[in-house]
C-alpha cells in the first residue's frame, strides 16, 4: 500500500469552497500575548488551528494556536477560527500582543472545505470515511507538530469536522478533505462573520 509521510512540514490547507464562494475567506488578527515566553511549538504557523484567547478576559479577541487537554491528542476547544494562513512575524511579549492584523485566518465557515492529513493504517483510510455525516475529531501531534484528522475518535466534547472526501483511499496517512461543523459542545465562532 502507498503511505504519504507526516513531517514538520504536513499542514491543513484550504481546499475549495462551496456554496457559491468564489475565494478563501480570510481575516485578520492579533496575535495574544499568551503566547510569549512558551514553547516554540506554541508559536502559530501555517496550516495551525487557531483559536481565540478565551483563558485571558483582556484577551478574547486575540489568537493563539489550539491546545488540547492533558495527555488527550484531541482539541476541546469551544473559540476555534479556522486555519492560520500566515507565520506572523512575532513581536509578542509578556506584556504586548503581536501587531493588529499581524495573523491572517481561512475561517471555518460552512462553504469552505479543508485538506487534511491523518494518521491512518492504509486498511482504515477507506471511501466509508466519507459522506453521511461522518464526524471525526480534530487533533494535534506533539512529536511531529502538526494538527490531523482523527477519524478514530468522535467524542462529543472535541472540535470537529465532517469528512466529505477521502483522498487516495487505502493510502497510509492519506488526506481527507473536510469542514468545520459547530455541536452543542463543540461551537465554532466564525458563524458569525
């Protein structure tokens, strides 16, 4: 079986739009200071799910990469945006958020489809992921950095997305194209845009 290799360098991308989008939708933030002095991995890249700052009250219209729980690969979050379509130049400190604007987003509306790796055994990356409202949860892997489909969990509570399209099916880590989807636990805020 053929089997694509997840690197540093795999990222979500846009993939089309839908319902009568003639382009990606973009929009622009500032980067929260909540970010400054962690880790490199927390720095936002492209191809990053991003979200808004909902841990600092000063800060809920700022961004920051998603996270997800303890110990659990799976995103929780409730504030996601889309996908970061930028690498901003950071100039954020412990005291100072980024520049205005200085994060561009493909938000995650319904008209908009997104391509996106998985870690999948060739035999699971079958057509049944696709179509019929298959809900899989969103995910990040700390070792290679990068944010995946998980069509192996479903759990209410995750961030989530719905499969419309299986790329290079029985391919081991293959791509599926997807959209973001709000639930009641799970609501993604670029409805309102």
């Amino acid at each position: 079986m053929p089997q694509l290799g997840n690197s540093t360098a795999t990222r979500i991308r846009p993939y089309r739009c839908r319902l009568g989008l003639t382009t990606f939708p973009i929009a622009y933030f500032q980067e929260s200071s909540a970010v400054a002095g962690n880790a490199s991995s927390d720095v936002i890249k492209v191809g990053d799910v991003v979200q808004f700052d909902v841990n600092v009250a000063t800060a809920a219209h700022r961004v920051i990469r998603a996270s997800t729980m303890a110990n659990v690969p799976n995103l929780v979050s409730t504030a996601i945006i889309g996908i970061a379509a930028n690498t901003p130049a950071s100039t954020v400190t412990a005291s100072s958020p980024g520049p205005v604007g200085g994060v561009a987003v493909y938000l995650a509306t319904p008209g908009v489809e997104f391509l996106f790796p998985t870690k999948l055994a060739g035999s699971a990356h079958v057509s049944s992921l696709a179509g019929g409202g298959r809900r899989t949860a969103l995910a990040y892997d700390s070792t290679d950095n990068i944010f995946y489909a998980d069509p192996a969990n479903s759990t209410a509570g995750d961030a989530t997305i719905v499969i419309t399209e299986v790329i290079d099916v029985g391919t081991t880590n293959g791509l599926v194209v997807g959209r973001f989807i709000s639930t009641n636990t799970a609501r993604f805020v670029s409805a309102a845009f």
